[in-house]
C-alpha cells in the first residue's frame, strides 16, 4: 500500500505511526489502526507527516513553529491536526544509523494506559510501552514519567487547538500558512499570483 492510500483509508485510524526498517531494510514507518490492524509503508516519518499535513490542508512547518514556540518546546513538537488527531511525537527506537530517526508518534485520544516494560536484557533500552485502543502496545524508550509528560504537553496541544476554534482565530492562521506556500513556491507563477493577491487583499483589511 502506498502513502497515498494508507492516508485516505485509514487517516481517521491511526493510533501510532513507528518507525522501523522495511522488508528491504530502508526506513519505512509502521502504521497502527484502531481496529487492531497494521501495515508499513516505505516512506520515511517526515514524508508521512507531510502528506498527513496536506490531507488537512496543513503546513507541517508552521504547525512545528506556533505549537514550538506556545508550548516552548524547539523540538518533538505535538502535532493537533484534528481534535480526534493529536499526533504526541515519542522515542521508540534505537537507530542504526544516526540519521534514521528514533521518533514515532502516538494519537492522544488513543492512549489507555502506561505499563512498565518487562524486557530481555538485550532489550533494555525499553523503559515502558503505551497500550492504545486495537490492542496495540508500543515501546518507549522515555521514562514512564516522562512519557507520560510528552502526553501532557499532547493535551495543552490539544487545548490550545480548541480554543483557537471556538474563538475563530484559527483563520488568522491563513495569511501565515499562504505565505509559507508563496515562499515555498517552484516556480508557479500563476499560483504565486494568486497567493500574493490574497496576503496583499488579507493585509489591507
């Protein structure tokens, strides 16, 4: 299945995203659906972020930088895309290689409970496993305490998402995500156009 698929049919099932090696050994990330089922795709995290990002028509980018600087956290950034998706970034994994990425990511609204993990030697880097709706239960390499911090750091993501909605400030965002697209650009002029038109029409208002 590729990412295109995954995320239509399944975007409203995620409950973890983990990241972990392929059946070719590349980096590819293992999705868990509520309904007990999972699957990988060969994508890595942050291309899956992306294209979730765009399903709801979202910059990833700007979503890391005004969650960062509310929650004053410059990294492993909650990630609200939805009140039934808060995406809570935790680490899973001891990579292989430094640039493989340790990271994965929990739904909030599907976490159950915390459990301390009962692991081999050889696998002691497991402090605790997060039990989640489908019956899955995924590592963490954080402490049980701080796991359960990035949960609440997930929470007053969560909060604050709301609360732009019920003032409607959540449109004041706008500009801001029409200009990451201006900058972003590749060259289309015709949607360049269009995108300045707006931020200049917005801007005089």
């Amino acid at each position: 299945m590729n990412i295109k698929e995954a995320i239509s049919k399944f975007l409203d099932e995620f409950v973890a995203l983990e990241p972990c090696y392929g059946e070719r050994g590349g980096n590819s990330v293992c999705l868990y659906t509520r309904d007990g089922g999972s699957f990988e795709v060969e994508r890595k995290m942050l291309s899956l972020l992306k294209n979730i990002a765009v399903s709801y028509n979202a910059s990833l980018a700007l979503m890391r930088k005004n969650y960062g600087q509310y929650l004053d956290c410059g990294q492993n950034v909650p990630l609200p895309f939805s009140p039934y998706l808060v995406l809570v970034p935790i680490k899973m994994r001891q990579p292989e290689c430094e640039n493989d990425g340790a990271t994965g990511y929990v739904n909030l609204n599907d976490v159950i409970e915390i459990t301390t993990a009962e692991v081999p030697a050889d696998q002691d880097l497991i402090s605790c496993h997060i039990n989640l709706k489908g019956g899955h239960s995924i590592p963490s390499l954080f402490s049980e305490k701080n796991t359960k911090k990035r949960l609440k750091t997930g929470r007053l993501a969560l909060d604050r998402f709301l609360a732009l909605q019920n003032s409607g400030k959540e449109s004041d965002l706008l500009p801001a995500v029409l200009e990451g697209i201006y900058n972003q650009d590749n060259g289309n002029r015709l949607l360049g156009e269009l995108i300045s038109f707006v931020l200049k029409t917005g801007s005089r208002e």
